[in-house]
C-alpha cells in the first residue's frame, strides 16, 4: 500500500497483514539464497561486542487482529538480526528499528528493539556507536524526506572503522517496457537523489567510515 497523505507519518510501501508477513519472509529468504553472505561489508564477526544495527527491522511477528494459533504468532521479527546472530562466530549487541513495532517479546538475548523512522532525527547518543547499520529495501520509504537526509542520518550513526550496508533494488529502465512516466515517480526521485549524494542504484551499497 502506498502512503495514503504522501506525508511521512504513513510512509508504508506495502500495508501490514498476513499476506505482507509472507511476502518478507519470501523477500528475505530469496535475497539470503541470492547474497549468500548477510553481511558484505569486511566486518570481522569474530570480535565480540560488536554493535550492530538493522533499520525497517519489523516483519511482524503478530500481527493486529492475528488469531493466536494462526502460523504467523510465531514468525520472528528481526529476522536479519536473528540470522546474522546465528552465524556469527562471538557475541555481538543488535539493535532493530522501525515504525511498525512488530517485535519480539521478550526480546531475545542482546537484542534491543525500539520505534525510530529512518525519515525523523535519531537519539544523539546513538551517533557514531555501531560497527555495522544496515538497510534493505526501506529508501523507497522515505516519503517527502530527501533521500540525502536519510542516508546521511544513517551514516551519522556509523563509528568511525565501521560499515554502512544498503541493499536495494535495480531500477533498469531498459530493461522494464514502461517509461518513467507510466510508473510511479518515487522511483525516479530516488535513483535521482541517490545519484545526486555519490550513491550507486545497485543490488547493494557499501560505504566505510575512516578511521578519526
């Protein structure tokens, strides 16, 4: 579902239910299948106490309205979080953030999870103390907030040494028979936006943070 003002109080893609739950269970299965690795960036997992830091991390684990014994109850949110966890050779602190607080209760160990759009300014005290943010497919969510804003805000939150990783979709004009003017313009104003701050319209983007 697209945002029903345009404003970014409902900046939802796609509207939250069982079939929504599915489609990111499916979405995240395949790009796991597909990336093969979660993380791209040249973090070192073996180093414990690593911060670590998923934005647009809900994909419901109960939804409004969802009978108890329905399959859904028990689907995890964070489940990039749960998976990098569970690979990770040494223990690390995972951070989860976003407008729709399908999280899990309790939280499971060294996972925090908090309400935060990617579009408003973060806690001041959370900048530049993760090794590791990551986002996928959440800039098209962006509403009416300049791309520039969010991935710099993103960026903000990056230690120095540490890693950004965005994972996004391929807008190929070419190859998709409609013209800009035949879809919807979100699309354009990000892959312009994101042009316009150094960033690149690829399956993933990974930027570093040197050293002070």
């Amino acid at each position: 579902m697209t945002s029903t003002s345009g404003l970014n109080d409902d900046n939802i893609i796609f509207a939250a239910g069982e079939k929504e739950v599915d489609r990111l269970q499916l979405q995240h299965e395949i790009m796991k299948d597909a990336m093969k690795d979660l993380i791209k960036a040249p973090l070192n997992l073996s180093k414990p106490g690593l911060q670590i830091l998923d934005q647009a991390t809900a994909d419901g684990p109960l939804l409004p309205n969802t009978p108890q014994n329905s399959a859904h109850t028990n689907i995890p949110s964070g489940i990039w979080l749960k998976d990098v966890a569970a690979v990770s050779p040494a223990q690390h602190e995972y951070t989860g953030t976003d407008i729709e607080p399908y999280y899990p209760v309790p939280p499971p160990a060294h996972m925090t999870f908090f309400d935060q759009s990617m579009t408003k300014p973060w806690p001041a005290h959370m900048n530049a103390t993760f090794d590791l943010v990551h986002s996928r497919l959440a800039l098209p969510g962006a509403g009416i907030t300049p791309i520039k804003t969010v991935v710099t805000q993103l960026i903000d939150l990056v230690k120095p040494g540490g890693w950004i990783q965005q994972t996004e979709m391929v807008y190929n004009p070419n190859a998709v028979k409609l013209s800009f003017e035949e879809l919807d313009t979100l699309p354009e104003r990000v892959l312009k936006e994101l042009n316009e701050v150094g960033g690149y319209w690829q399956f993933f983007t990974i930027w570093g943070r040197k050293e002070d």
